[in-house]
C-alpha cells in the first residue's frame, strides 16, 4: 500500500476530528463569514510528486483557500436562488460519500440504494401533494432534470410520427411553445440537438406579467391543425417567481395532444404554502415535472429530482437504455435507473434529501417555506415604501425585484457593486421590461429578521453617502 494512504489510514479517526471541527466552526460562524470576495488566488498546474497526506493537505487547503470561501450557503446569502444545508441533510450528505453506493438495479436485484431513492420519491411526492403516477430519478439539477424530461418529450414526439429519435435521430419538425423559459431549459434544447432558438415564444398575460397569455397559446396551437407539440410551462420564473395557469393547461390537456413540461425548479415549495399551494393547483395532469432539491429544499449541492408519468416509462427505457451493456441486466426486463436518467454513474443524492424530510417532515417544511415567504414580504415592504429604490414587479412567492428610482448613470449596478462589496449580502442583477434591476431570492433556512434589519441599514447607509 502507498505510504501516504497507509498513514492516512492508520489515523482516520484523527483525521475525521479536524475535518468535523472545521466544518462545525465554518457553520457556528456562517452569519459573519463575507458572502463576497474578489481574491484571486495562483493557480498551481503542477502536481506535487509524492503527496502531502491528508492532513497536510488540509492546513495547504486552510492556507490557499479556506478563508476566501464566502457563505454562500449563509442567511444573507440572496443571490440566484441558493438554499443552505439542513442539519439533517449534512449528515445524509456525510454519510452518501462514508457508503459511496451508486443506485441501480442489476437483474431485478435491487439493491439498498436504489431503495432509499424510490422511498425519497414517494415522500417528495406526498411533500408536493403529487400523486403516485409518477415516477422520479435524482440528477445534478435543474438544468439536468429539465434535460431528462424533455428527452423523454422529445422521445414522445417521435413516437406521434412512429419514430424513434433516441435511436435514428430528429427527423419531424419538433414544435415547442412558452413564454418565459429558465435558460436551463434553452441549454437543454440545445443539448438536445432540438436547438435553442427552435421555440416559439408566446406572449405573456397583461398587467406586469411573466406567464403564459392563454388566448395567444390556444391561437398558437390551433394553427397547428392537430401537430403535436410540447409546452413547457413555468411554476415560478426567475425575476418575478409568477405561475402559469395550470388549471387552464390542464383544460387545453382534454382538447389537445400535447407534452406538458413544468419547469418548477423552487417554486414548486408553493405547495408547502397554505396560502399559496393554489398556485400550483392543476400541476398533477402534467406530464414532467422539474424541481430543485439544492434550492428551497435546502440540501447540498447538487441534487434535484425530475417526475415522469409512470406511464411513460417505456419512452425513458427508449431514450437512456444501456442497450449493449449487457452486464447491467435487460432493460426493457427490468427497473433499472441507469436505463431511466442520462447518468450511468452518481452519487446517492436521495440520502440527504431523505435525512432532511424524515427529520422535519411536512411541518418542518412549512416553516421553511412560511418563513421565507415572509421575509420575502418583509423586504418587499422596505422596498415599496422607500423613497430611493421601487419594485419592479409584485412580490409574488419568495424574490423581490427591485430597482433605484435614480437611474441616471448606470447608479443601480453602481449600488448593487458597493453593496456586494460590504461581505454582509449578496443579491444579483436582472434585466426586468427593460431596467436594470436587484434580485433578492430568499429560501435559506436560516434567514431572521434579524438578517433583513442589517441589509436595510446597510442599504440606507449606501445610498444616502
């Protein structure tokens, strides 16, 4: 055994120690760490010859890199739509790479991995009120997910002109409508050799909307004369986190054949909202569904599921089957998830999401989601009733969209830099019906009042020197 290793080895134990000691130290003081730094480090290009162990590596990496990691998984941390880890999902997480199984199934055999993830998914789909006719598979994230589900609509498509394009390629026109699409989807358009400019956009509703027009959708697919199609809606878009309406989708479902994709990366956590679980009323006739566990479920990186009818299974058997591999089983004879996603080989994602659910249950979540959906609403009132800055569009879930009412030279990117500058928030730029404007996105877990006090006197102290 290489000597390193062997050492290694020998003081596992002690070198767990001062891997659990960091980490508990990073998290007790994850409020006060900087959520933005500009240090550039050397990047080394040669590896050294006989490695310095793990310990040593540890205080190089201490020394190189540990004080510029900023808290992105912190309360203040607003930027994107970044979550934190659950206690619960830390230990799920720790013990995915102690086990390091990767879930598949091998000749009906199944073995325990792979049924920790199909328990995860049943209790995701009791979390989202969703029924059982689904089927899931954990990926990387959104983009991925959005990638598997519309591979199987693409798949689907084929099968309306008796084709297979998994096997023989694109050879229809593919026709695909939405209004307001995550750039996620777009990539896996392209990823898809379908292209990303190959949609066609539809008009979206009045009144400072970003959702589907419904008139102009039907209009779109009645001059289709009965092509089918795929739709891709949105369960929550990025600026302004609005809704399609999926009720009326739902009603169009009767009269038309179509796929329909939601693209419900964190805003599909409405549904552990009382008061907001209405806006994905009618989400249950779709026929994929993607979400992000990485997000408001607030698990570690990466991680996020995908539902496809199970009805369906066949047109993913079609699209990810290990066809001439015959070591790994018959797939059109058994489950198998290597013949179901696009990934062969990963991790065992379900485990953190599993830890966290069954230690906070359905009630846990609420309170997340309850949680940032106020403060959410809290800074969205700071907004409305500041004389410097105005929102851009209505508070609708959990981000708020804002801008300065002074937009003379260029002065919200101005701010928006000074304010990241501080290390004590971060919030990133947008483009909203022409103005440049502020995201602030809150799904951390750990976000008080406390947190929204500090930004808004960070705020007031920035614009008035």
């Amino acid at each position: 055994m290489n000597t390193k290793l062997e050492n290694d080895l020998y003081q596992l134990d002690f070198i767990l120690d001062k891997a659990k000691e960091q980490s508990i130290a990073y998290l007790k003081n994850i409020s006060n760490r900087s959520t933005s730094k500009g240090v550039k480090v050397e990047i080394a290009n040669q590896l050294v010859e006989n490695g310095l162990g793990t310990l040593d590596a540890l205080q190089y990496f201490n020394e190189k890199f540990e004080e510029i990691i900023v808290s992105a998984s912190g309360p203040r941390y607003w930027g994107y739509v970044v979550g934190g880890s659950t206690p619960a999902s830390i230990v799920g997480d720790w013990l995915t790479t102690i086990y390091d199984q990767c879930p598949f199934v091998i000749e009906g055999h199944s073995d325990t991995s792979a049924q920790i993830e199909l328990e995860t998914i049943h209790l995701l789909l009791d979390l989202f009120n969703l029924p059982n006719d689904f089927m899931g598979g954990f990926v990387s994230g959104a983009t991925v997910s959005n990638f598997t589900s519309l591979a199987v609509a693409r798949q689907w498509l084929g099968k309306q002109y008796d084709k297979d394009f998994a096997k023989d390629g694109i050879s229809e026109t593919i026709k695909i409508f939405a209004a307001t699409p995550h750039s996620s989807v777009v990539k896996s358009l392209a990823m898809l050799g379908i292209g990303s400019n190959n949609f066609t956009r539809i008009k979206v509703a009045e009144g400072n909307r970003e959702s589907i027009d419904m008139e102009d959708l039907e209009q779109h697919i009645q001059q289709l004369n009965g092509q089918p199609f795929i739709l891709i809606a949105s369960g929550g878009t990025v600026n302004t986190v609005d809704f399609d309406d999926f009720k009326a989708i739902a009603a169009l479902k009767k009269k038309y054949n179509f796929w329909w994709h939601i693209d419900a990366a964190f805003g599909a956590f409405a549904a552990c909202s009382d008061e907001h679980k209405h806006l994905v009323d009618g989400w249950e006739f779709a026929d994929s569904i993607t979400i992000d566990c990485h997000k408001w479920l607030n698990v570690p990186y990466d991680s996020a599921v995908f539902f496809v009818k199970e009805k369906y299974k066949y047109l993913q058997v079609d699209t990810f089957q290990n066809s001439n591999a015959p070591y790994l089983g018959n797939p059109l004879e058994n489950f198998n998830y290597t013949n179901l996603l696009p990934e062969n080989s990963r991790r065992l994602r379900a485990l953190p999401v599993w830890f966290s659910l069954m230690a906070y249950g359905k009630k846990g979540y609420k309170d997340i989601v309850s949680n940032s959906i106020a403060m959410a609403n809290h800074f969205g009132e700071f907004i409305e009733n500041s004389n410097d800055f105005t929102l851009l569009a209505p508070v609708r879930l959990n981000t708020v969209c804002f801008t300065l009412q002074n937009q003379a030279d260029n002065a919200t990117s101005v701010f928006l830099k000074k304010l990241n500058d501080t290390g004590k928030v971060f919030m990133t730029p947008t483009v909203y019906n022409g103005s440049k404007g502020i995201r602030a996105s809150f799904v951390n877990w750990r976000t008080a009042l406390e947190d929204l006090e500090l930004v808004k006197k960070l705020m007031i102290e920035l614009i008035e020197h």
